[in-house]
C-alpha cells in the first residue's frame, strides 16, 4: 500500500478511469478532514456507493494512505465531524455518507453532483452546509441539502475567501398519524420550516421569497434562538437583501438587542461584535451586560469593545478589570 504525504490521515481504496478517479472507500481518524481533490495527477470526480459509511465492506480497487498529523483515532469515520469534499467531485454513489452520525460541517464546491439514493442517511448530527462558489457554476447543492435535510440548516454561500450569504433553513417534520374509523392517515406538518427549505426557484436560491417569510415565520411557534440566529445572518451577510427586508430584521435584533449580543460573544470574534453594535440601536443596560459577560469568559478585546461603546453613547461606564 502506498503512502503519500497529505493534510488528512485517509485509508482509501480508489478506481482509476479515463475522466478521473473514484474514491470507492475512504476511512479517516481525524474529526476534521478533506478528501484529496486529485490522486495520481487525476481529479477525484466520484465516490462509490457506501464510500465513507463506518463498516461497509471492502471493495476490490486500489489501495493507498494519505498521512496528515499523528492520531490515535479509529480508522472508521466515526468520529468524523467536518468534511470537505472535493472540488472536482461529479456524483455520489448509493449510501455514500451513511451512518457518519459525528458529521455536523460538510463543505462542498457548487458544481452539479449526482447524489445517490440516500446519500445521507443517518446523518443526523448534519446541520452546517458551507457551499463554495469557486466554480462560478449554479449547481444546485443548497437546493438538495435544503430538501434532503428536514432539520434546522445552516447554510453559508461563500465565494473568494467571503460568506456573502448565510441563512437559517428553520427545523421541521411530518407527521402521518392513522385515524382507523375513517380508514385513513391524518397529515400533520409540525414547525416551520418547510417553507423556507423549499425557497428555490429550480435550484437557485430566492432571497426575496426567503426574506418574504419572515412576518409569517413570527406569527408561528418557533425558538427565539433560531430567530435571533436567522435575523442576525441575513443582515451580516446581505446578499440578495432588499432595504425594507433589512429594516425588518435590524428591528428584531433592536428589540432583543441583549440577545444579540450574548449570542454574538458566543462567537469570539470582535468584528461580527462591531458589526452588530453598529446596525442596532443597544442601550447602556443591554452593554453594560453584555461587558459583563465577556468579562466572566475573559474576553478581553470583546469588554474594551463594549466599553468603548457605552462610553461613545454617553452611558455611565462602570470599571472593569480586563
């Protein structure tokens, strides 16, 4: 078997072919990990059928390793939390992820894919979808992963190095419930979700048709925090986001402003931070409590932000130690 120096530990079966090579199984003890985009100075334009399920059987092909950093892992996919899949990939085989049960990020190029028949199987820690647009191709991938995937998504559309839009598909299931006198099943459609994973007009993204849930997706029961997450992304990153459809998510995040900020110091990144102290209106209550919590996560630059506002604002600062 041969080894070739990589960024990830992979054990690989492959298939050679005139159009590229097929991964036909692929094992990882990393949690974070890449498939290679090429091998043998071929591009990797498939995976087979089962190709990362933990404990499928072994195929007949060609065996190599790629060696990353040491670990002490399994070799099974089993503790696999993110995985990027490669740029040149073309189709996914019958089952390809089934049973990664640790998968929570996948990231992919936005090219046209043929997905197996349950490709995603099990997958139900799965609720991070990064989609590249490197490839300047409208392929589809967040039209699929938005049907295929009734739980709550989180979906980034990146394109030359940027998120220029990140959107919060809301969770939701269908219930069909047996009513035996009248000899039929009762539908049930619980949450509200289902809208927004089918905002797509063929497999492009309709911005205005998603932002056009939003007074609709207040009136029905929902989690604040899925709200405040939805709210806070659309304006962060805005592409396809009209002035009146800002205005009305900038008027929730105002209206929860203290939750806006406890939820943006959970990321740690003092730029989001000014970006949310710079669309919404907080008062010296809202900061003070906000430099509060910081302080006790020792988020010291997040606190001199904090501060600084409340000062800017004309709010009595109180001292804190950093």
């Amino acid at each position: 078997m041969e080894t070739y120096i990589g960024s990830n530990n992979w054990a690989l079966t492959v298939r050679r072919g005139a159009e590229g090579v097929t991964i036909l199984r692929a094992a990882t003890c990393d949690a974070r990990a890449a498939l290679p985009d090429e091998l043998f100075g071929l591009p990797v334009v498939a995976l087979g059928d089962r190709a990362l399920a933990p404990g499928a059987a072994e195929v007949p092909g060609e065996r190599l390793r790629t060696a990353g950093a040491p670990c002490e892992g399994e070799w099974d996919n089993r503790a696999l939390r993110e995985l990027t899949l490669p740029a040149s990939l073309r189709a996914a085989g019958d089952y390809a992820l089934m049973n990664c049960r640790a998968l929570q990020t996948l990231r992919l190029t936005d090219r046209p894919v043929a997905w197996g028949a349950g490709a995603l199987m099990n997958c139900r820690a799965l609720s991070t979808i990064l989609i590249d647009r490197a490839g300047g191709e409208a392929g589809g991938a967040a039209a699929y992963f938005s049907l295929e995937l009734n739980r709550e998504l989180d979906l980034a559309i990146l394109e030359g190095g940027r998120t220029a839009a990140r959107l919060v598909l809301p969770e939701y299931y269908e219930e069909y419930e047996e009513n035996g006198p009248a000899h039929h099943f009762d539908y049930k459609l619980h949450g509200a979700g289902q809208p927004y994973h089918q905002v797509f007009r063929g497999k492009t993204l309709d911005y205005s048709g998603y932002d056009a849930l939003w007074p609709w997706f207040l009136t029905c029961e929902h989690e604040p925090e899925t709200a405040l997450r939805l709210a806070w992304w659309r304006v962060c990153c805005p592409e396809g986001l009209s002035a009146g459809a800002e205005a009305r998510y900038r008027a929730y995040l105002a209206a929860h402003a203290g939750e806006a900020l406890a939820f943006v110091l959970t990321l740690r990144d003092t730029a989001l931070l000014r970006r949310l102290l710079d669309c919404v209106d907080c008062d010296a209550a809202a900061l003070r409590d906000a430099a509060a919590l910081a302080r006790e996560r020792s988020d010291t630059a997040a606190v001199a932000l904090l501060m600084d506002e409340l000062h800017r604002r004309g709010g009595a600062a109180r001292s804190f130690a950093l």
